[in-house]
C-alpha cells in the first residue's frame, strides 16, 4: 500500500470513528424509539399515523403503532424508557372521543396516578388532532389529551395542530408533519445506515426527475435579456431542494453517510427490476410502457416481489372478462370525468420521498375466483367464537364482523317522499348481545363489483392471485404500518372490495401518486403537477366533488402503472358504517322470536289495558340476549356539483340486500308497505358488530329515580331511528309488548295505510290497549296555554307504578299528512299507537313543506311557524309549521319546566345543521323563558347540562 493509499485508509477510518462517536454523544440524550398513537372514527387519524410510523421507520427510527384502546398492550411502562409519544386522534359527535379510544379514556379516569404518571410523567410527546368546526366542540379529543399529558408531567415538542376537516385537513396537517421530521431526530435515536439508504433513493430519485433534467426555459431567458435586465438566477433543481429537505430530518452523520451511497444510486437509476408489462406483472397492465421507462419510479422502487406466475394471466383475463360481462352497470357507478381546467401556475416535481415504497406484495402461487370471495369472506374474517374463550359479544369489533343473516325489510315512505327510508330486521341471535335502547351497530358494506371489477380491468391487476402483503420497515413492529390485517392472505379483488376507500377523501398523497404514474409528456402531467403545487388550495373542488378512484382515472386517462402496494400505500382502510338501533323486538318469557316479519291483522277496538311486568320480569325481558334488532335508514342519493349520481356507500348496499329479501322494494314502487322476510337458508349476510359503548341513552327504566323524570326526545328524518329503542323499553316496562314484542311488523305500513292493517308487537298491543288506556293519558292541548298547570308532565296511570316520566317527541319531517298519502311520516302508526297506550306523551311534529304547497327548498313552508293544529286524520300527533326548532319554540314552556323544574333531559339526533339550530332554540328558551340574563349564561345552563348527561347529541354531518 502506498503512503497516499494509507493516508486516505487512516482518514477514512478516522472519519468513521468521528461519525461512530458523534452518534453515540448524541444518543445519550434520545429516547430509543417512536410510539405512534391514534384514534380514529372514520379513518383519517389511523391513516395519518400509520404513514408517520412507516416513514419514521424509513428514515432510520425504531417506531410502533398502536390504537389508543390497544394501550394494555404496554405492559410495562417502564420498559419503553424515554420513547417519545406522537398522537392523532379525531373528534366524533358532540366533542367525543372515537370508538377506539373510549377503553384508553376510561383508564385515564380510573387508573390510579402512580400508574399514569409511569406512563407520561416527563414523556415527551407531540399532538396532532382531526377535527371539523362545523361540530361544536372542535378537536375536542386533542385539547383534552393534551392538557391531561400536561397535567401528568409530559413535555410537548411540538405545538399541537388541530386540523379542520371542514376547510380541508392539509391546511394543517402537512405542515406539522414537516415540522415533526425537523423536530424528531433531535429527540428520537436515528439508525445512520438506514437514514442514509432513505436519503439516498430519495435523492436519486429527485435526480432522476423529469422536472430536474428539464431545460430552463429558453424564452424566458430571452425575454428577460430583451427587458434590459439579466438572466435570471438558476433556480435550485428539485434534487437539490430534495436534499435539503432531507439533510434537513436526519442527523447530520446520516446526512455525510448518504453522499456516497447517492453517487452510486443515481449512477443506475433503473436497476431495479420492476415489473416489465410481460405477462407475469400482477400490477401494470399489459401496455404499461412506464413499468420500465419512468426513472422516477425506477430509481425509487425498493422492490421486485410484485410478480406473479405467467401462467395465471390469460386466466385472469377471462375469468375478468366473463364476471365483467354479467355485469349491468348502473349510471351512479360509472366512471364521471371532471372537468379539469388547463394549469395556470407551475407544475411540482414529483415527490421523492413520496415513491419510497411503504409495502411489497408477493406472490403465494395461489388463486382464489371472484365467487369464493363472496358474499362474505370467512377467511379473512373469521368468526372468533370458534375457539376463541373470550365469550363477550364485543370480541367481534371492526376487524372481526359478526356475519347476520337480514331476515325482513319494509319501505317506511310513501312515493311521495323525497327520500326513500328503509327498514331492515337482521338476526343477531348468535351473537349473544343484548342490545338496548340507544345502542350502535357498525355494518361493513364493501365494495360494489360494478365498481371493483371495472377497476382491476382498468388498473390490469389480477384479481384472483393470492398475495401476502409485508410492510418494507424492519423490526418486529414494522406489520403495525400495515393499513388492514387479515386472518389470511389475500387477492387484489378482496383488497378492493373489503377493504380500501374507493371514493377516498382527496389527500395531496394520492394525486402525488398519479402524478408520479403519468407519462412526463402527457397532458395529466402538468394538470396533475399543478394540482400538487397549489395544494391544499387546489383540493377544495374535488373535496366538493368527491370523486372515486374510477373518477380520477377516468379524468387522467394517461395514469397507469398503480400497484396493489400503492393502493395500499395511498388509499384509507374502508370504514364501517355506524346505525342506531331502532326496534328491539323486546317480548315476554315464552312468546315468540319477535322477528318472523309476519304481522297480524288488527281492528281497532277496545281491550283490557296492559300489565305490566314485575321488576325482576322486566329485568329478565331487558337483559336477554337479543335475537334480532333492525335499523332504519335513508337510502342516500345525491348529484355531486358536476352532475354525477352518486349513492351512499353503505345505504345502497343495505337496500340491494334488502330487494333480495323483499323483491317488491324497489324505488319505483308504489306501495309504501312493501315489506317482506325471508328463510335463514336464503338470507343475505350482513358483516356488523355491537359498538362497545354509547352515551346516547335514555333513562335506565330499570332505575325509578332516573326513569321518573321527564324525556324530550328531537328529531328530524331518520333521526327518530334511536328513540324508537328508547320508546321500545319503555313499552316494555308498561307492558306494551305484545306477542311479538316488536315496534313494526315487516307486515305493517308507516306511511300509507288502510282499514285492516298488518300490524305486531308493541302496536298489536298498544292498538289493543287504546282505549282502556285513553282515560289515564292527559288530553294533548298546546304546551305553552296550559305550561302554568303543568298537566302534561303528569304521568300516565298506566305506567308503571307512577315511575316513568312523561315522554315528549318533536320529530321534523318535510311534508303534513297521514292515511294514504303516501308521505314520509315515518314509524307514524307506531307513534300514534304508543301515544294511545301512554307509552308517548306528546308527539309533536314539524312539517317544513304544507301539504307539498310552501316553497323554498326543505323549509319555505309558506305557513305560520306558530301555528300548531291536529294532523288530518285518525292520528295522535300535533303539527306545527316550519322546521322542527320551530316546534321546539313553539312548546319552550313546556320544554324549560320539564328540564328546570323536573329534573328532565334533552336528547338531539339529526344532522349537524339541524342540531346547531336546535341548540338555538334552547338557548333563546333558556332566556326568554327561563330569564337567564344573556346568550353567555344560556350557554353556560347547556353546557352544565351536557356535562351532566341530560342535554346529549347524536349529530352527523
């Protein structure tokens, strides 16, 4: 060796030594590793954090991810030393927490302070919270975590971002997560060799970027030297800014480490050996000519598993063809163009760090056909009460769906109505839940194949190859990352169907990637980089439009090339959709299953009034595990602001499940007591699961003190759904249950009617009982002339021992009628029938349109909001004029004594817009009536309150 040669071995190894020492100064004071956390309604939260921890683990961290509800997970505390906390969570409701987050929060309650100071006393910690300001409670969840994490003794090392869904999360989110990768290796141990490999394909691949080879423009060059002035300065090339933006959230020993391996990253940009567009790709289609020629993915592609055997491809064809082709296609799950403007700002360059893949899906050598998928996959959902000791009906969650049969469907509106609302009976016997008044179901409505088929013809992915999917993080956590996991492998047509967001909300992270799948020449290169650069401001009309996947594809043509890893990697996990309860089939020891759909014909007429049941009866009848519940619900149906139909997600499904159990549900039917029930042995599947907790519950009837004071219950459209189950355990605990123990029959009519009617259950009865029980019910009279009296909060004699209080119901609904006018008056026969038996007090409703005559959109009703007059025909509501806060005001006496004076509660179920007036209404109430002295202390009055469960919401968007 020459002396040079060893001069350079002494320096190189100095250098090394220098570097090894420089971490391990540096390491003293960082925690070893990462602890994702989040909690997350709709997905959002889960989706954010699971990216946070795979880039964390890409850039050289030690990171895990868990839910916040998995936190005995932890055993021991102590054991994660200094590790440093990063929490997501969203906002559901009026100001609470998530599903998966209510276990985390009660343990924060409970537990004792030596246990959560050894959690989070000096832990340090950064707070990222989703939420949407058109809620009240804004972010409520991340302000609350964080001043607890302040109160236990934890150190924030980043402010908290609060988020806003309602001008778009990017605002906010990418900015703190930015600021996070600056933050984090100042506090987090960083493994050198891995940051300097994540530098380096990040770099190269900005190297390799059509933006960076591009030549500056010549005439721009020109046009400035013509002006007088000089060339303008170079600006910095996207690798360079890449660079920096890297160098700038590694160590800076990563940051040396990674020069050299860049040299040789960019010298071979295309060494990977992704798939080529032969027949053996599972992923690019056949005429993919960018599977090789895009340097951009080339150089940034970690991985070559994405292959499946030749001799699956010609099979897959066909077998996509022939399912394709026994498709009918309706016009809502067609594929819509938007109409996309030419770009009129700079385009971005393509994300780097962005094409890192996160995922690599291999090839099992096994295929699984379209129909073994369906209708509900066990094999990847298995059913946990096989084997599995834990007996308690919440082991099924959302990952582990219960598979109900749906046994009866009946159309609760007329062809009047301006919405269609369904209800559907579904057996949960062998769940063995008691389901109670107020309680939430989570269905899981996948995919259409109209739309998933079309879909993995378009993106050329074969949908019957098993595939087993892995996470490219190392460690033992690294599978956290993954957006979903099953009990098995699985095929790109049950990842698409089961488990992605194929009409995703529109991130900056997916237009990245069709960005980076286009041709650099095309058209949807530029519109798709200026989309980039301008974001989030330029996503504000697609988050109005809200297009599908199928949308977006079909707006830029040119975009090919997406693997299921980057599916995966860029699309949300699909969510369950969550119901209200609203019949419980509640009946005596000994009748019937309570869920036959038969109904029985009734006459009116007089019978003896009910009995009511011995304590310990109706404790029997209300814990007894639940042998079917149904859910009400509008089929949801809309035109986005560009014309395209498009249908709910989860409603749509229900109601094709639904026309298979009664075929003459459609929505061109006339009748509106189309009802029917079918076989166990024919009936469709519905994968669900009992919601662990809701706070939306009425007064326990089983605790008199609770039961005794009054319940105002306001509602609009479907929103009456839950206080069906409230008005069911309150029939049972009169006595008013009937054989069948149920609200409706499948058999019955709420909107339309007749002489005879199919009717069972709780209104079999309470039709029975109208008459004994008429006498002991307070004459309905308008609340505000007899508010002095008191008269109508004094208890039914036919209640039970004089317990339960009076129960009040204002239910919004658009259009007056009854009878046979085919309306949307909704559970109408069963309200009036529990109104006679006692069962409601007062029924009140809100009718926004006069007999279909106001104008103006939902309200314009064109009428006297005072007024309040009886409903045409034989019914026992009272009707007032204009929207339901209106009905509200309308009884403000009433409602005030109730709540003030008798210690009553306030419940709210409806939209947001309809709950934000609502809450209006009781603050103009809480002064006018109740004298509180400005809007500030009307406010204070609610918000006490809320706090003391008597004013609760269950509000969507």
């Amino acid at each position: 060796m020459t002396a040079a040669a060893a001069a350079a071995a002494d320096n190189e190894n100095n250098g090394g030594a220098v570097l090894q020492q420089q971490q391990q100064q540096q390491q003293q004071h960082l925690a070893p590793s990462l602890l994702v956390w989040y909690a997350s309604q709709t997905g959002n939260a889960e989706w954010i954090a699971k990216h946070i921890h795979e880039d964390a683990a890409q850039r050289g961290m030690q990171s895990r991810c868990l839910c916040l509800d998995d936190h005995p997970q932890v055993a021991d505390w102590a054991s994660l030393g200094p590790a440093v906390f990063v929490f997501v969570v969203s906002t559901t409701g009026d100001g609470d927490p998530p599903d998966n987050a209510t276990k985390f929060w009660r343990w924060l309650r409970r537990a004792k302070k030596n246990e959560l100071e050894a959690a989070f006393k000096g832990r340090r910690y950064a707070v990222l919270g989703l939420g949407d300001t058109n809620y009240t409670n804004f972010c409520q969840t991340a302000k609350r975590l964080d001043r607890k994490l302040v109160e236990l003794g934890g150190t924030a090392i980043l402010p908290k971002g609060l988020a806003d869904d309602g001008t778009g999360l990017e605002q906010v989110v990418d900015p703190w997560i930015a600021k996070l990768w600056e933050t984090l290796p100042s506090h987090v141990v960083v493994d050198v060799a891995v940051a300097a490999q994540y530098a380096a394909r990040a770099i190269a691949a900005a190297k390799a970027s059509i933006f960076a080879n591009k030549p500056k423009d010549q005439n721009a060059d020109d046009k400035q030297k013509k002006d007088g002035g000089a060339a303008p300065a170079a600006k910095p090339s996207a690798a360079a800014a890449t660079s920096s933006a890297v160098a700038a959230t590694i160590p800076a020993a990563a940051a040396v480490a990674a020069a050299t391996a860049t040299t040789a990253a960019v010298a071979n940009p295309t060494q990977s050996t992704l798939s080529n567009g032969s027949s053996d790709a599972i992923v690019a289609p056949a005429n993919d000519a960018m599977a090789v020629d895009d340097p951009v993915r080339a150089a940034a592609s970690p991985s070559s598993a994405n292959a499946v055997p030749a001799v699956t491809a010609g099979t897959a064809t066909s077998n996509l063809e022939n399912a394709l082709a026994a498709l009918s296609i309706p016009p809502h799950h067609a594929p819509f163009v938007l109409p996309i403007a030419a770009p009129t700002a700079a385009a971005a360059a393509v994300d780097p760090t962005f094409n890192i893949a996160y995922f690599t899906a291999t090839p099992t050598g096994e295929r699984r056909s379209f129909e073994e998928s369906r209708p509900f996959p066990s094999h990847l959902f298995p059913n946990p009460a096989a084997g599995d000791s834990d007996s308690s009906p919440l082991r099924f969650t959302s990952d582990r769906p219960f598979p109900a049969k749906m046994t009866g469907a009946r159309l609760l509106t007329g062809p009047r109505a301006l919405k269609r609302v369904l209800e559907v009976t579904l057996d949960v016997s062998e769940l063995e839940w008691t389901a109670r008044a107020g309680d939430v179901i989570g269905i899981h409505a996948p995919n259409p194949d109209e739309v998933v088929l079309p879909l993995l013809k378009r993106l050329g992915l074969d949908g019957e190859a098993v595939v087993t999917v892995t996470s490219n993080s190392s460690g033992d956590t690294a599978s956290s990352g993954l957006p979903f996991t099953t009990a098995a492998p699985y095929t790109a047509y049950e990842a698409l169907r089961y488990f992605l967001d194929l009409r995703p909300p529109p991130r900056k992270q997916l237009f990245q990637l069709l960005h980076a799948r286009c041709p650099p020449e095309s058209a949807d290169y530029g519109a798709l980089g200026a989309i980039v650069a301008k974001a989030p401001a330029s996503l504000r009309p697609f988050r109005e439009a809200r297009p599908s996947l199928a949308d977006l594809l079909a707006t830029f043509p040119t975009v090919s090339g997406l693997s299921l890893p980057d599916l995966l990697q860029a699309l949300p996990r699909l969510q369950p959709r969550l119901f209200s309860i609203a019949n419980l089939y509640l009946q005596p020891s000994g009748e019937g299953d309570g869920h036959d759909g038969e109904g029985a014909d009734v006459d009116d007429g007089a019978a003896a009034p009910p009995t009511p049941p011995s304590p310990a009866a109706l404790r029997e009848m209300l814990e007894r595990p639940s042998r079917a519940v149904s859910i009400g619900f509008n089929v949801v149906e809309y035109a986005s602001p560009h014309g395209a139909p498009v249908v709910g997600h989860a409603t749509a499904y229900l109601e094709q499940l639904a026309a298979s159990v009664a075929p003459t549900l459609s929505p061109s039917s006339s009748s509106s007591s189309s009802s029917s029930s079918s076989s166990p042995s024919a009936s469709p599947v519905v994968a669900l699961y009992p919601k662990p907790t809701s706070p939306f519950r009425p007064p326990d009837v089983l605790d008199a003190s609770a039961a005794g004071k009054p319940l105002i219950m306001v509602a609009a459209g479907t929103g009456i759904t839950p206080f069906v189950s409230f008005l069911c355990e309150r029939a049972a605990a009169m006595g008013v249950t009937g054989k069948r123990g149920t609200a409706a029959a499948a058999g019955s009519s709420s909107a339309g009617g007749g002489k005879r009617r199919k009717l069972s259950g709780d209104v079999e009865m309470a039709e029975a009982a109208a008459a004994a029980a008429a006498a002991a019910v307070t004459t309905a009279t308008a609340g505000a002339d007899n508010a002095a009296e008191g008269s109508q909060s004094a208890a039914p004699a036919a209640l039970v021992g004089g317990k339960l209080g009076p129960a009040w119901l204002f239910h919004g609904r658009r259009f007056r009628g009854a009878g046979g006018d085919g309306g949307d008056r909704v559970y109408g026969r069963e309200l009036d029938a529990w109104v006679r038996a006692g069962v409601l007090t007062r029924h009140v409703a809100a009718v926004s349109r006069d007999g279909g005559g106001g104008g103006g959109g939902d309200g314009g009703a064109g009428v006297d909001a005072e007024m309040v007059d009886a409903a045409e025909g034989a019914t026992e509501e009272e009707v007032v004029a204009g929207y339901v806060q209106a009905a509200v005001t309308r009884f403000g006496a009433d409602v005030w004594r109730m709540v003030e004076a008798e210690g009553g509660a306030v419940y709210v179920c409806g939209s947001v817009a309809m709950a934000r007036d609502v809450h209006a209404a009781l603050l103009q109430i809480a002064m006018t009536v109740g004298g509180l002295a400005d809007a500030a202390a009307a406010k204070a009055y609610w918000a006490r309150l809320a706090e003391e469960q008597r004013y609760l919401k269950d509000i969507w968007g």
